[in-house]
C-alpha cells in the first residue's frame, strides 16, 4: 500500500482505486483485531460476493474500448451477480452468527454452495 498517494491523484484508475480500498480495509480489519485481543470485540472482514448494485448508473465517461466492452458484458455480469438480498447474507451472517465469536481478524467471502443449497 503507498500510503503516500492513497488517494490516487498521481494514476488513477478504477480498479486501482477498488484493490486499494479492499486491501485498506484487510489492513484495518486485521490491526483493530489485534488492538481488541483481548476484549469481547470481534472484528472481522468481509467480501459480500459479486453484487448487483447501480455503481454505474450516473456513468457518463467517454466512449472507450474498455467502455464498450463493458457495455456488451453487462448482460453477463447480471447473469451471474447476486441482487442485493442475497448480497447481504455474508453481512448478516458475519454480524449474527455465534460461529463468527472466535474468529477475530478474519475475513469471510460469500460461500456460494451454501446457498445453491435448495
């Protein structure tokens, strides 16, 4: 992480400024863990799964090939991403379940075949 340009003024990229913010936030989950070792606090991390959200909606770049490209894959990623609800699952599960009391520091992602599950 180069905390020295953290907010991307020098190159900034989309998908740059994402990976940064998801390692920023691993970082931040594992050191407040380990700052509350010792308490009743549980800090976890989390990764909700691929998301159907209207991140995009107000998008009004110009017209690039990586654009276009995106355009034509929209169908796909709304295929295969989750609405909202089902997103939210990891969150619920994280903040509810008593499984996750003794697993300080760690990072859950969305466990797909659990809610293939019929």
């Amino acid at each position: 992480m180069n905390w020295d340009e953290c907010n991307l003024k020098e190159k900034f990229s989309t998908f740059g400024s994402y990976s940064k913010s998801k390692l920023a936030n691993v970082l931040f989950t594992a050191e407040l863990a380990k700052r509350l070792k010792d308490t009743r606090v549980t800090v976890v991390g989390l990764h909700p799964g691929f998301v159907r959200t209207e991140i995009f909606r107000d998008y009004k770049g110009t017209l690039t090939f990586r654009s276009i490209i995106f355009l034509l894959l929209q169908p796909l990623f709304w295929m295969t991403s989750m609405s909202s609800r089902e997103g939210a699952q990891t969150s619920i599960h994280c903040a509810i379940s008593d499984e996750v009391l003794d697993q300080n520091g760690k990072y859950f992602r969305f466990l797909l075949l659990k809610y293939l599950m019929f």
